[in-house]
C-alpha cells in the first residue's frame, strides 16, 4: 500500500543523513574553531586592549594603541612643518593640498557655523579635525592596523575639550546666571512647559552633547576594525587552512575586506568632519543670543 511504502525508510537512508549532519557540524566546528590548535580566529574586544610594551600596570603603560596615536601625531606634525618650511608664493604640490586642507576646515566648518566669531577658534577646531583624521586612518595603515580612536580614552580628551570651550564660551559671554537662562530656558517657550523642557535641556548641555560625540567616534572605529579584521582572518582561513570548495569563500572574503578598507577610509574622514562640525555647532550654540 502507498502509505505502507510512506512510513517505511531504509536503514542505510539514517545512516546517510547522520554522516552528513555530522560532516555538517564538523565543517562549522573547524570555521568557528579559536585556539591554539589552529582554525579560524574571529576578532574580539581583547584587540583594544593589547598587552603592554613598556611600564605594565600603572598609570603610564605604554601599548601599541599608543604606539599608533605617537606615530600618528609624530607624521601629522612632520607633514605640517614640511608644508610650512617648503612654502612659496606659487604653491608645489604637497603646498597645495595642504592648503586645501586648512581651506576646508575653515571655509566649510568654521566660517559656515560660526560666522564672524570663526577666526577665535579655527586653530582649536584645525587641530581637532586633523588630529581625528591623522589617528583614525591609521585603521587601514599597514603595520598600524588600528585606529588610535578606537579606545574611549582619546575621543573623551577631545570630546572634553570642545565641552570646556563650549561651557566656557558661553558663561565668559553672558555670565554663569545668564547663561544657565539662555541655555535651560529657551526664549518664546509657555513658562509652564519649561516643566517638561528644562531637565531635558540640563541632560542635553551637560551630558548629552559630550557625550554622544566621544561615542559616536569611538563606535565606529571599534566596528570599522572589528569588520576588518573579520574578513582578512577568514581569507586567512580559507586560503591557507580550510579544504575543497570552502577555498573558493577566500576570494569573497578578501573582496569584501578590500571594500570595507575603502570604506573604512571614507568613514575615517567622515567621522573627523562631524566631530569637529558638531564641536562648531556646539561653540555657536553657547554663544548666541536665542537658541
């Protein structure tokens, strides 16, 4: 009967589909696999906080994430001397796009947000915005391989100084009292809403703005390094360890790194643009009339 032939199944049929569920469990047990025995090593947050190269345990270790920020801040002032000590009335090449540089910060950030008050703080936002660049692009340098923003410590130091400029800013224009009255009690609001408004102004000035700018910074440095890392192990595995057709993943995943070092490199800049927009933005803030 046809149900009859339904319920039956022959023995060598299990037996099969057990061989491949277990050959199917092994192949993602090797993929996964971490550990001294070899196979894949997926990244984890122990990359940014990397063992100690000098003065381990105490206020002034030195690890290679500060190896990279010296690199990093060392290059940055050489390429900015060198640009300064070569300059000529007609600009070479390495003068010109440090120009365009400064050019950018200042006519796109400073003198867009600020205004007439722009000059004041063009060198602290200059100095922001070429500093982020220079330590999150050392993220896709080859022998640094990771951003010296991707640890809190650095985007908090910065974040905390637009927050002293911005809170002092603001108290050295209209005085402490002033101040506390622009910046909590927005003009033409119904005074029964400053009920509602004024906690969220107290946590938007005093906790939110700095912040949200050192995590923002932060967040997408950890990922941008952590996606890379991702996928330059796995062609590491697949080119060198994994067997048959998992060697042919090698390719896409070796595409894909090379795509996201582009974007990371994209980001890099992105990210170096909107914090120092944002501490533009913040300045103007505490400085204005009404806001």
């Amino acid at each position: 009967m046809p149900c009859a032939r339904t319920r039956s199944r022959p023995r060598h049929a299990d037996h099969d589909d057990r061989e491949l569920l277990l050959s199917t469990i092994a192949t993602i047990t090797q993929f996964a696999a971490s550990g001294e025995d070899g196979g894949f090593h997926p990244p984890s947050i122990s990359e940014f906080f990397p063992t100690a190269i000098f003065f381990e345990d105490t206020i002034f270790e030195f690890n290679r994430i500060m190896l990279v920020r010296v690199v990093a801040a060392v290059v940055l002032i050489w390429l900015f001397v060198l640009a300064a000590r070569r300059a000529k009335l007609v600009p070479g090449r390495g003068q010109n796009i440090a120009e365009m540089a400064l050019d950018f910060v200042r006519v796109q950030i400073a003198d867009e947000i600020l205004g007439h008050n722009a000059r004041k703080y063009l060198p602290m936002l200059t100095t922001i915005f070429f500093a982020i660049l220079a330590f999150n692009i050392t993220g896709v340098i080859p022998f640094l391989n990771i951003a010296g923003t991707s640890l809190f410590g650095l985007p908090v130091l910065l974040a905390l100084w637009v927050y002293v400029v911005y809170l002092g800013s603001g108290m050295k224009k209209f005085g402490l009292v002033g101040f506390l009255k622009v910046s909590l009690f927005p003009a033409g609001v119904p005074w029964f809403l400053y009920v509602l408004i004024t906690p969220i102004e107290i946590l938007q000035v005093f906790v939110f703005r700095p912040v949200t700018l050192a995590l923002r910074l932060t967040a997408n440095m950890i990922a941008g390094h952590l996606l890379l890392v991702l996928c330059f192990s796995a062609t590491n595995f697949f080119f060198v360890e994994a067997t048959g057709a998992l060697k042919a993943m090698g390719v896409v995943s070796l595409a894909a790194g090379f795509g996201f070092t582009l974007f990371e490199m994209l980001v890099a800049g992105l990210q170096a643009y909107v914090f120092t927009l944002l501490a533009a933005v913040y300045i103007s803030m505490s400085i204005e009339e009404e806001h």
